[in-house]
C-alpha cells in the first residue's frame, strides 16, 4: 500500500514531462525555420494566406500574396515554408481551368438555347 502512492505519482509524471519535451522540440524547429526565413522563399501563415517573401527585418515578413500585393506579418505567423515539389502542384491553377471550361460550357448552351429561339 505504501508503494502505490509513488508508483501512481511516477505513472502520471512520466507522460507529462515527455510531452513537455516533445513540445519543446517541436517549438524549436518552428523557430528556427523562422528564423531561417529568406525573400523568395514561399510559405503559408497560420491563417492558410500562401505567399512569397519579399522583405524581412528582426520581427516581421513582407510577403506577396498576389502580383504587386504585398502585406506585412510577425514572424511567428509563418506556418511553414513550401517546398518547390508543393509549390508545382498549386490548386489554384487547376481550380482556375476548371472554372473557365464551367465558364465556356454555360456560354455555349446559352448560345445554344438562343438560337433555338
């Protein structure tokens, strides 16, 4: 009986200080990749904002988000960085194509419903 009070105490520290440290690490890989930030590099934000870094100082990113748009955030906003392999395979592009075959597909039975007219 005097032996489980320790033991209890041990089986509920041990997990605890393991996720402690496990988050430690975690943190300090954020920051770092933070730190390693530099212009040209293609990230995304906490918020999901994709973007391209353009400037930098001590505590903030400038980044451009669409052609001649650029917006300044902390540092510690930047999620992660894209690799070039994820920056090829954009969605938005193929979003985009898929909206204009929408888009020439309702003009032609428009036209269609028109000259039946």
């Amino acid at each position: 009986m005097e032996l489980l009070f320790p033991l209890l105490l041990v089986a509920l520290l041990v997990p605890m200080f393991l996720g402690v440290r496990r988050q430690k690490r975690e943190a300090a890989k954020v920051t770092e990749m933070q730190d390693s930030l530099k212009a040209g590099d293609r990230v995304i934000t906490t918020s999901g904002l994709y973007g391209t870094v353009v400037d930098l100082d001590d505590s903030t990113v400038d980044l451009e988000i669409a052609e001649d748009v650029v917006t300044t955030w902390l540092r510690a906003a930047i999620r992660e960085v894209r690799t070039e392999t994820e920056v090829g395979t954009d969605e938005a592009d193929s979003t985009t194509e898929g909206a204009h075959d929408a888009l020439e597909e309702s003009a032609e039975q428009t036209e269609t419903r028109l000259t039946k007219d």
